[in-house]
C-alpha cells in the first residue's frame, strides 16, 4: 500500500468527499497551465480528470436519502461539468478559474461538514469505497469517458 492509500484509509466519508474536490481542482489548474502552453493534448487529460471525479460524485448521490440537498449537488456537479467542458472547448482559462472558484466554496461546507459528528453519523456505511483510481495521478489517456473535453 502506497503512502496516497494510506492517507484514504485513514479519511472518514467525508473527508473522501473533499479529496475529491481537492483533486477537481488540482487537474482544473493543469488544464489552465496547458492552455498556457498551447497543449491541447495536456487540457483535455486535465479536464477529462475532473469530469471523472464528476461523474463519481453524481452517481455516489443518494436522493432516496439526501433529498433536497442531493439535489442541488446533482444540479452543482452539472453546472460545474459543463462549465469544464465550455472552458476546454474555448480553451478558456477565465471559465476554468470560475469553475475552481466555485469547488472551492463547496469544497469548504464539506471540510467544516467533516468535523462534525452528527455528519459523520449520517453518512457512516453510504459511502463508497476509497477512490483511489480517481484521486491518482493523470492517466495517459482519458479513461472510458463517453464526453470529449
């Protein structure tokens, strides 16, 4: 088990949850560094990256359980999936920023939601598996994704 494993062993739900984010945007600052170096090839892996980690989190929404709340993530990862795809298309570094911009803001509520035990409790046994294949460093080539970034 290699040192990134043991750290998402060690994470609780949510925690998971903000990795996630954390990785969103990380591969969204690659992408606006590949727009600045004209390497088309480098955005798309990027921003094919985020629309995994996307993809993840909608499906892992519970909406028998969540209700209003997995709702509006729903709507959140679908505005923010195709704020990433304009961004790519346009080569738009601008659209990428606001698209971190707006990970952030909710990777926060998550972060504070991770201190709180009542949280914590809810979530308990509903949660995934580690998401060790998404939070991984960049594949070569975007994995079995149907969207073109």
């Amino acid at each position: 088990m290699n040192y990134q494993q043991q750290t998402l062993a060690g994470m609780n739900p949510v925690e998971l949850i903000v990795a996630l984010y954390d990785g969103m945007a990380r591969f969204l600052y690659r992408a606006i560094t590949a727009i600045e170096n004209h390497d088309a090839r480098g955005r798309r892996v990027a921003v094919g990256r985020v629309l995994q980690i996307l993809m993840h989190l909608q499906s892992r929404l519970r909406r028998d359980v969540g209700g209003n709340s997995a709702k509006a993530l729903s709507e959140f990862y679908a505005s923010i999936f195709a704020l990433c795809l304009e961004g790519s298309r346009l080569e738009s570094a601008a659209r990428l920023r606001e698209a971190i911009g707006c990970i952030r803001d909710v990777r926060e509520a998550w972060s504070v939601a991770a201190r709180d035990p009542e949280v914590l409790r809810l979530l308990g046994e509903n949660q995934a598996p580690p998401p060790q294949v998404i939070l991984a460093g960049a594949p070569t080539e975007p994995v079995g994704s149907r969207w073109t970034a």
